[in-house]
C-alpha cells in the first residue's frame, strides 16, 4: 500500500538537499524509493526551490480537493460503463 510523504519526510528531504545529498541518500534515510524523491523535488520546486512546509501544504491542499470521477463527467463513458456491467 502507497503511503504519503510526512513533514518529517519532506522536512528530511529538505535537509539532505541543503546538505548536496544524492536523491538515492535521501531515499536511504527516509525509507523511499529514489523516484519518490525525485518526483516529490520535481514537483515542488527542484533542488534549489524545495521547502518542506510548502510541499506540505500544496499537498494536503490536492488531498482536500474533491476528485470528480470519469464516469461522472462523461454521460456516455458512463452509459457505456453501465451497459458493460448489466452484460456481466
């Protein structure tokens, strides 16, 4: 199961991009794959950019915000769906 990143991941994160740590080093120390870190740096600002409290927030605000399904934003995707299922 996929579990997300705390602040204390993201703050470990932080602090091994302030000390030139590989991304491969900070996955070590926080118990990660590599592309979780890259992509979590990537996403929230780079090497250079990265803050901890920031990606926290901008998180925890993408986690709060309802996801619409497909299904509910296509009539006929949802017919085609409904159809498919009363076949078996």
């Amino acid at each position: 199961m996929r579990r997300m990143l705390t602040l204390a991941d993201r703050e470990e994160i932080s602090r091994g991009l302030a000390e030139s740590l590989e991304y491969k080093e900070i996955a070590v120390l926080i118990g990660r794959d590599p592309s979780i870190v890259s992509r979590e740096v990537a996403r929230h600002g780079g090497r250079r950019g990265y803050r901890a409290v920031v990606a926290e927030r901008v998180a925890a605000a993408a986690r709060s915000r309802p996801r619409v399904m497909a299904v509910d934003r296509s009539p006929g995707l949802r017919s085609l769906v409904l159809g498919l299922l009363r076949l078996g």
